[in-house]
C-alpha cells in the first residue's frame, strides 16, 4: 500500500496522488470505518473507489482496522491496465474545490459521499470504529 504518501497529515485534496488512501469514519455513537482508493485526479477533481477494511485488533463492537490489501491490489492493478476513460467510468468523482462565501475558489480537505462518508487522508495506522 502506498504508505509514505497517505501518511502525510492535513493533506487537501490537491495533495492527493493516484494510489493514496482514504479514510472515513463516520457517525456518533456508531461509527464505521470505509476506505478508498484515489483512482484518478485532474486539475479540478479526483475520482476514487471504495474498498473493503482489515479487523486488525477488536471486534464488530469495537474495532481498529486498516484498508484490506487485496482490495488494494485489485484496484492498483484495474489502474495499472485500464485507459484513463475506463478508470473514471468504474470510479466517484468529487470536485477538488468549492467556492467560499467571498466566491474563492478553496481546495476541500475531504471527499464527502453524499451518503455519510467523509473521506480524508488516510494516515497509514488502524482506524478505529464501532457497531458496524
């Protein structure tokens, strides 16, 4: 997995490379974690998808976990041998910037799903999360 450059703190999203990983938990009180694989990025957007997570410690109650490596792999390897077309069709697209209230163009710092997940860099230890 590449580690080196998703353990990096306080990444935005422009500062996200195709192979990072990131991390959403989500919730109070339950709080599952998803990770996700950046597939592609632009100029103006990354596209990701999600996978899959290892219990390394705990469990379904109470648990640490960390992104499962074959899901990265597979995804890694669909990067590896897919046009750029292919890889955005089979991938989420989030815009790398909004507008604030003074109409500037500021990079988020997260992807946000619309489904709940926030997704930020994930920094390369166990993640943990509850009630699955």
């Amino acid at each position: 997995m590449n580690t080196t450059t998703a353990a990096t703190e306080n990444k935005n999203l422009t500062h996200l490379n195709v192979g990072d990983i990131v991390c959403s938990t989500y919730g109070y009180g339950l709080s599952p974690v998803q990770f996700a694989v950046i597939t592609h990025t632009t100029d103006r957007s990354v596209y990701y998808q999600e996978i899959s997570r290892e219990t390394v410690d705990g469990e379904w109650m109470d648990y640490y976990a960390v992104p499962n490596q074959e899901d990265y792999k597979a995804v890694m390897e669909t990067i590896n041998n897919s046009t750029p077309k292919e890889i955005i069709k089979a991938s989420h697209r989030k815009n790398i910037y909004y507008k604030n209230r003074k109409n500037q163009l500021v990079p988020n710092d997260g992807i946000n799903s619309k489904t709940g997940e926030y997704y930020t860099a994930w920094k390369g230890q166990p993640v943990h999360g509850n009630c699955d």
